[in-house]
C-alpha cells in the first residue's frame, strides 16, 4: 500500500537534485569565465610593460652605442666629429651643432634633429648619423625574448668645449655651441646622444638621452702616447 508513495517521493528528489547542479554549473561556468578574462588581461598588462621594458633597453643601449662610437674615435682637433652641413644629407658621420642666435640669445635646432627628439611617430635618423653596431632584432634562440621590433637608431650632437663659454675672451662672441677658444686646448668636448628605439612590436617607442665628455686627444699634452 505504501510503495506508490516511496516512489513519488524519490522522483520529486531526482528532480530537485538536478535543478540544484544546473545552478552550480552555471555559477561554475560563470566563475571559468571570469578567471579566463582575468587571466588574459593580466597576460596583456604583462606583455605590454615587458614591450616598454624592451623599448628602454633598446633606447639605453643606442646611448651606449653612441658613447663607445665616441670613445673609439681618432680624437684629432677640436671637435672630434665633422659638423653636419645645416642644409642638405649628409653622407659622412658627422655631429650637428645646436646654433646660436647671438642677437636674441636663442638656440636653435635643426629640424632633422627636433624631429628625431619629439616625434611621436618612428622617424629615421638624419644623415651623418653613426648607427648602432649590434644586431638587437630577429633575435632566435636564448636571445628570441629580447628580438626588437627595429634597430635602434641615434643621433650625435656637438655642444661645445666642457667650459664656461667665453671665458677670457674680452668679449668674443661665438656664432654657435662650438666654444673655439677653447677647442683644441686639451678642453674636453660635450656631446649630445638622442637613441630612439623600439620595443618588442612596433606600438612601443622609447626615447633616451646622454650628455659624453670626450677628451680631445690630438691636443698638446692631453695624449701621453702621441708621438712628439
């Protein structure tokens, strides 16, 4: 008499039991989802600050390029590197010079070089510029993580002799950063070093700079090893 009953009651639990794992696997589901998301955002963050990262380093090794091209140079003169033409492209390594307005007192760029300082965009280096010795792109290997997506590039300029501009001079007004009373006198040389480089994908872009103190060792004294 009482079996009908039992058997009412077990199909009512069968039903309750399944609407209680359907929640649960929604809520599961919902759970899967959320961690994805969570999880390939983090992935993003991470890649595009490891980009940045790449894009800094690419940029401080440019400097240091620039500083070992300086440091290896046959310094004979006063300033060691053959000033760039204002007009034109030049072919040669040479240095650009910041220019200075002596009636208004205002130093000047040139637009090759503004350019390749403030551009938010890639831009090549203006001609005259040494280039980066090493290969920092289409790296394989150990190396691969560390591939560039371009060459960093630089660009070198002459801001004059390591002194005060002028000094002793009895009121000799120079035409540009290039102090030459002073060039040639065993002064040390300033020179400016913008890289530009790169990160691991072409939406990173890093900007550095350096000021190098190169001695000028074709002056008299300044060379020990010099033949007399």
């Amino acid at each position: 008499m009482n079996s009908p009953r039992r058997s009412f009651n077990q199909r009512r639990q069968q039903g309750a039991v399944l609407f209680v794992a359907l929640v649960f696997l929604i809520l599961i589901t919902l759970l899967a989802l959320t961690a994805t998301g969570t999880s390939i955002l983090q992935e993003k963050m991470t890649g595009g600050m490891r980009n940045r990262q790449l894009g800094l380093m690419g940029a401080e090794s440019g400097l240091r390029g620039g500083e070992a091209f300086l440091l290896n140079l046959n310094f004979i003169g006063g300033n060691q590197l053959t000033q760039c033409p204002p007009d034109g492209a030049p072919t040669s390594t040479c240095a650009y010079v910041p220019q200075v307005d002596d009636t208004t007192a205002r130093a000047g760029l040139d637009p090759a070089v503004q350019s390749f300082r403030t551009a938010r965009s890639w831009v090549a280096p203006p001609g005259g510029a040494p280039t980066y010795p090493h290969t920092l792109t289409g790296q394989t290997g150990d190396l691969e993580t560390a591939s560039l997506h371009a060459e960093p590039v630089l660009v070198v300029e002459a801001l004059g002799s390591d002194s005060a501009a002028g000094g002793g001079d009895g009121g000799w007004q120079q035409t540009n950063a290039i102090d030459a009373e002073k060039s040639g006198v065993g002064s040390p040389i300033l020179y400016r070093i913008t890289s530009r480089s790169q990160g691991g994908s072409g939406a990173v872009l890093r900007v550095a700079e350096s000021v190098y103190s190169a001695m000028n060792l074709g002056a008299a004294g300044a060379n020990p090893d010099a033949a007399p």
